[in-house]
C-alpha cells in the first residue's frame, strides 16, 4: 500500500509550524493591533498569548508521540470520544488553517499594487463594497497555482521552499529592524495603550490564536518524518516555533511604534512601510520591508496549505468525508487529490475579497482555540499520570478562555452577527458533506 513519503527532518519541522504562524499581518494589519492596544498593549497581548499556549504546545507534543497520525486532532478526538467529536475537531481545524491560503492569496494583489499603483485597475466586480481588481485576482490565483503543484509533486519540495522562506524573512527582519532602532526614538512609543491597560491587553489577546495558529502544524506531518526521527523529537520545533514566532510578534510591534508615532499609524495601510518610509525618507527600506512580506507570504501559505490538506486527507482517510480524498499519489507519495481540493476551495475563495475573508478570519481565530481545546480534552482523557493531566486541564482552559472571549457578546470584540453567520455556514457546510 502506497503510504505517505518519509522525507522531513527537525528543521523542516521547525520552519513548518514557524512558517504556518508567521504571515503577513505583521504588514497588512499593524494598524488594527496598535488601534486594539497600543505599542505595550499589543506587545503585552502577543507575549502573554504566546506563553498562555506553552501548555497547549506540550500536550501536541506528547500526543503526537503516541498518535503520530496526520489527522492530528481528528485522530486524538477520535480516540478519546469517538469518529463525530473527531470530525468536528478536524473540520473547524480545516477552516482555522484553511481560511489562511485565500487571504494570502488576496493579500500578494495588496502588496503588489502598494509596489506598483497601476495593478489597481481594471475591477471587475465589487463585494460588500470594496473593489475586486482583475490583476489581484490574477496574481492570488497564480500564487495558488504555484503552491498547490509544489506540494503536488512532494513533501520535500513543500519543504524546500518552507526552508529557504523561513530564513529568509528572519535575515530581512533583522536588517530593517537593526536599521530601525537607530532611527527611531522612545517618544514615538507613548501613550503606551490605546486605552485602559487591561482592556488593550484583552482586545489584543483574542486575535493571538489566529496569528499564532501553526505551532500545531508539526503533528500534520508526523507520517511523514525521515526514517530514524525519534516521535519525542517533535516536542523541540514545536516549543521552539511558538516561542520564536511570538517573540517575532512582539518585536515587529516594538520596532514599528519605535521608528514614527505609533497614534498617526492607526488607519494606515500598509502601517509597517508607512513607518519606515516617513522615517527614513528613502524607498529602499520599504521595497526591503515588501520583499520580506513576499517572502513571508510564501511560506505562510505553503505551510497551512500543507496542514489543511493533511486534515482533509485525514477526513477522507477515516471515510468521514468521501474517501476518494484519503489517496495517496502512487509516484509523488502525497494527497494528490486533498491537495487538488484545497487548491481549488483557495482560489475560489480568493474571489470573495478582503470584505468577506476578514470576518472569516475572525472565525478561524476561535476554529484554532476549539481544535486546542479537543486536543487537551483528549490528552487529559487519555493521559492517566496527574501531572500531565494538570498541563492538558491548564491547556484547556486557556482555550477555553480564548473561545469565551469571542463569543460572550459582554465582551469587547466578540462576533459580530457576519461572524456568527460565517460560523453557522461553516457547520452546515460540514454537517452536509459529512451526511453526504
């Protein structure tokens, strides 16, 4: 029986679940974090959020060593409850991950046409509003393209490029950043909050699991680990790309309200080259702070693309969805036709626009904070010592927390009803194809 190709190593591991996490929010949405908290508010909310998922890290890390299933919440959910708590798991996983590889899609056209004004012409239609331009649609449709016949073809490819993404973003940050700091000064920093403390550090807080989902990632591609890599080797790239990947947050945050007055970002497009550009005066550092966007953009895509489709594949796998979506490519050793699938949900997507992808996202927030919580109920069903029980109890309730924070309508920045709305189509949408 044809099984999945065993070609990643721990690096691999590591720029995956880093590679997952780190898009280009950093870029297109630096306004919406500093308006939600301020420099340290936003600092704060990432810090915290990163380290409130230490315990969430662990119990993946330990599950993975016993379920080393490319299902990876699915196969935990199914053990501890039963195949419907594991569909659901990995369903609202898929969008959590899913939802990514349209936004990065639409996101390129943005970037482009902040390079080159001209791209925004030729609109073809228009979604709640906004324009929908023909060369954005060509670019996010030819992106998709790329990655989906990259991770056709193999795991090691997909990996090769996560590879060279991954270190490439983190050499072009720190030049900018370096740069940065010289230029800046602390008095661009104050206030400090957009508005109380606590409240600024909250409203930050309930955007982390969206910015911070990919961690998980490593478990997607435990069967496909080179031969001799130890299953307890998969805790590493995962403590080490969430710490990473949050320090990242909270450093681009630093270093952006460090260089121009963080108040005069709010509102801006593009708030992270603004910065640099009023700053420095020169065209230089934005077209480097873009090209690590590109890059970034690359990678991010790639990386939930590769754990959306090992989730589908799963689904397909177990004869929870139509099984034809659980083969496996005879030659190149992949999911072909789970890959085909997200390739074609992606650039279908991608014509709805920013307008409706963006309360999507907000969904795909919470998706991450329920695909956490089955985890740790799972492990802590699971797990019989006390001590491990205690971490996965401590997992749980922080996503829980995470849940609460966006559904409690009490509470600054829950759903709103498109949010809501996006959420219930979603569960039909899974109900129906898992009836069907």
């Amino acid at each position: 029986m044809t099984t999945l190709a065993r070609k990643l190593r721990t690096i691999d591991y590591f720029t995956l679940a880093f590679g997952t996490m780190v898009g280009v929010g950093w870029l297109v949405v630096m306004d919406d974090w500093l308006g939600r908290g301020g420099p340290l508010g936003a600092m704060l909310g990432f810090a915290i959020g990163g380290a409130a998922l230490l315990p969430v890290a662990y119990v993946y890390g330990r599950l993975v060593e016993v379920i080393p299933d490319a299902g990876s919440e699915i196969a935990y959910t199914d053990r501890a409850f039963g195949r419907q708590a594991g569909f659901a798991a990995g369903w609202m996983m898929i969008l959590a991950y899913g939802i990514v590889c349209p936004w990065e899609a639409v996101a390129i056209g943005r970037i482009a046409a902040y390079l080159f004004p001209k791209l925004d012409s030729f609109e073809v239609y228009r979604v709640s509003g906004k324009p929908i331009y023909l060369p954005h649609l060509v670019l996010g449709l030819a992106l998709v393209a790329l990655v989906g016949i990259v991770n056709y073809r193999g795991i090691r490819s997909s990996a090769t490029v996560q590879n060279w993404a991954t270190f490439a973003l983190l050499a072009l940050f720190g030049v900018f950043a370096v740069c940065g700091m010289y230029r800046g000064s602390p008095t661009n920093l104050y206030p400090l909050f957009r508005g109380a403390a606590l409240v600024s550090v909250l409203q930050t807080v309930q955007i982390v699991p969206y910015f911070l989902t990919g961690f998980e990632s490593v478990p997607k591609c435990a069967e496909e680990a080179a031969p001799g890599l130890d299953p307890r080797h998969f805790m590493k790239p995962l403590f080490l790309a969430l710490a990473v990947g949050a320090a990242f947050y909270v450093s681009v945050i630093g270093v952006v309200a460090f260089v121009h007055p963080w108040r005069s970002l709010v509102q801006q497009d593009f708030a992270t080259a603004f910065a640099f550009e009023q700053a420095f005066r020169s065209r230089w550092i934005v077209n480097l702070i873009l090209a690590a966007a590109l890059v970034s953009l690359l990678k991010v895509l790639n990386g939930n693309f590769v754990a959306a489709s090992r989730l589908l594949f799963a689904l397909g796998r177990r004869g929870l969805v139509a099984a034809h979506l659980g083969r496996i490519h005879p030659d190149n050793q992949t999911p072909s036709v789970a890959v085909i699938g997200i390739a074609c949900a992606s650039a279908g997507a991608l014509f709805l626009g920013s307008s409706i992808l963006i309360p999507v996202t907000e969904v795909g927030s919470m998706a991450s904070a329920a695909g956490w919580l089955a985890s740790c109920a799972a492990y802590y069903r699971i797990e019989t010592r006390a001590r491990r029980q205690l971490i996965a109890a401590l997992g749980g309730l922080v996503a829980t927390a995470m849940i609460l924070m966006k559904v409690l309508p009490w509470l600054p920045g829950h759903f709103t009803r498109t949010e809501c709305g996006a959420l219930i189509v979603w569960v039909v949408l899974g109900l129906v194809l898992r009836r069907a």
